[in-house]
C-alpha cells in the first residue's frame, strides 16, 4: 500500500535546498508566504551557495538535499528552483529513512528526476508546483493549489478547453510525468518510471519544436504510451521555430504520436513553466475525464 506523507499543519518545518542551478536574487517572499500559511521556513546551505551554474558542487548539493530527506523535524522540502543539476546527484542519495518517513518533496522542471526516481522507487507522492523561486511572479490560484495540496485539501480541477484537439474520453490511474525533457533524461534508467496504466502529465519550455517532435518520438518508440490511460498536456512555452517553420504546433505533434491509442488527452492544463503553474500530486490515483470543451482531474484515493 502506497505511504502517503503526513500533511502539512501549522508549526511545521519545512526545508528549501537547491539541488540543480543557484538562485539569481532572493527568495524572501516566497519565505514570507510560507510563513504566512503558519509554517517554519529553514534553509539549506545551497540557497546561498554557487558553483559554476549550480548551487554548490555536487557533493554539496547532494548533503544539503539529504539533510533535508532524513531530518525527522522537517515536514516538506522545497527545491528553491530547477535548471540543471539533479541527474548529477540523483545516485549518490539515500532514500532509505525518506521510504520508512516520507515528506511532502515540491517542484517541477528539473525536480522532476526527484519525482520520476521517487515514483519509480518507492511509489510516494510528490508535489509538482511553484518552487520558491517563483512564488513572486505565480498567480494566487497556483500558490492557492500549493498549499492546498500540502495541507490536505481538495485539489481537484476542471476548466474549459476550446481550441486544442483534445480527445474525448475517461480514464483512470496514478498520476505521474513532468517537463519532457527531463523524463527523456531518466530514461531506461533506475528513475525511469513505469507508464503502464498511468495518466501522464508532461510540459516543457525554451524547446525548439523539432526537439519536442524527436522527444515525443522517442516516448512513443520506447512503448512509453502503449499503455496509458490518460494524457494531459501542460504548458509548452516559449518555443522556438526555424525558418522554415516546423510546421506542426505542440498539440499536433503529441496527437500524430498517439493516433494508433484510444486513451483521453487534454491541452492546456494550468501547470508548467507559467506562472499559473496548479500543483499536481504526482503519485496519487487520478481520474481524467473530457468532454467535448470541458476537462477535470479528480484525485480518487
């Protein structure tokens, strides 16, 4: 049976560790709202540290995100922010006290290594939402979803789709995915989770659209959508075309990939690099259902 971390309560602890790329300016107000919702804010030493384009070396990174694992006074960690960095330190941590006392683990981009390798390892619930680093610019809704998702409420989600070609359908699974690349990253490794029967979430940013179509590629030829019951295309942004164009736009490409599958896909689902970026639990049975302009994800367990 699947260990679901304790939610969040007033008078928690929470660590923010930088485990990829260091921080550009401060995290203050992410630090405030964090204390606003009742919480006691730590920070890891690789919040102020840099090395090259990281946060501390690897090693440094790799103690500071362990100490907030295996700390039993702290209740969620927080990677401050993504970029680059978590593939390199992924195999030198040690999930063994995190298995037996799971913590609530937050972000999204490169976090997803962390929450690809926790899924495929130990089936424990994360948290795809805003990271410290972009609290400031997130909409009220996405922090809104945040703490609702750490404090054990509903974050269910419905919303109005027009132009995407969604597919029409229901289906039901457990949760899992993050931005594509990063996915691309872990594959056929020890991270790489397992996709049968899943529905699964995928986003991106600064791809050129050639990429995104070869990435998709290499899912598909991988078997990686053989088997999914459901998926939901987040934001794809920023991307870059040539000239001459790619001549296919995101939803394009994802649909020529899955037109042999029956499964339910939705567009533009509010996650991903945008700054209305709703948390996702990724781990958690979910039910995808679209009809004609409407989508909604229900958390079923």
């Amino acid at each position: 049976m699947t260990k679901i971390p304790e939610f969040l309560k007033a008078g928690d602890k929470v660590a923010i560790v930088c485990p990829a790329s260091f921080i550009r300016g401060n995290i203050d107000v992410a630090v405030k709202i964090l204390e606003s919702w009742g919480l006691e804010v730590l920070l890891g030493k690789t919040v102020t540290a840099a090395y090259h384009q990281f946060a501390g070396d690897d090693r440094e990174r790799a103690e500071d995100l362990q100490w907030a694992l295996d700390d039993e006074s702290i209740k969620a960690v927080f990677a401050a922010r993504g970029g680059y960095g978590c593939v390199r330190i992924i195999d030198q941590l040690d999930f063994s006290l995190f298995e037996k006392q799971p913590k609530w683990l937050v972000g999204f981009s490169d976090i997803t290594v962390l929450h690809s390798h926790i899924q495929r390892q130990y089936g424990i619930p994360t948290i795809h939402g805003q990271m410290p680093k972009s609290f400031e610019a997130g909409t009220e809704a996405s922090l809104d979803t945040l703490k609702a998702a750490l404090f054990g409420h509903i974050v269910d989600h419905q919303y109005t789709q027009e132009a995407a070609p969604s597919r029409i359908g229901e289906g039901e699974g457990v949760l899992i995915g993050g931005n594509l690349a990063i996915l691309l990253s872990v594959l056929a490794s020890e991270s790489d989770v397992n996709y049968d029967g899943k529905i699964l979430f995928i986003e991106d940013v600064g791809e050129s659209f050639y990429s995104v179509d070869r990435m998709l590629w290499a899912l598909k030829r991988a078997g990686k959508f053989r088997k999914l019951k459901g998926l939901i295309v987040g934001g794809f942004t920023a991307m870059k075309d040539g000239d001459p164009s790619f001549g296919q736009t995101v939803a394009e490409m994802v649909m020529d990939k899955v037109s042999d599958d029956h499964f339910p896909v939705a567009f533009d689902y509010p996650a991903g690099h945008i700054d209305d970026n709703h948390a996702l639990i990724l781990g958690k049975k979910v039910k995808l259902k679209i009809t004609q302009h409407k989508v909604s994800l229900t958390y079923i367990d």
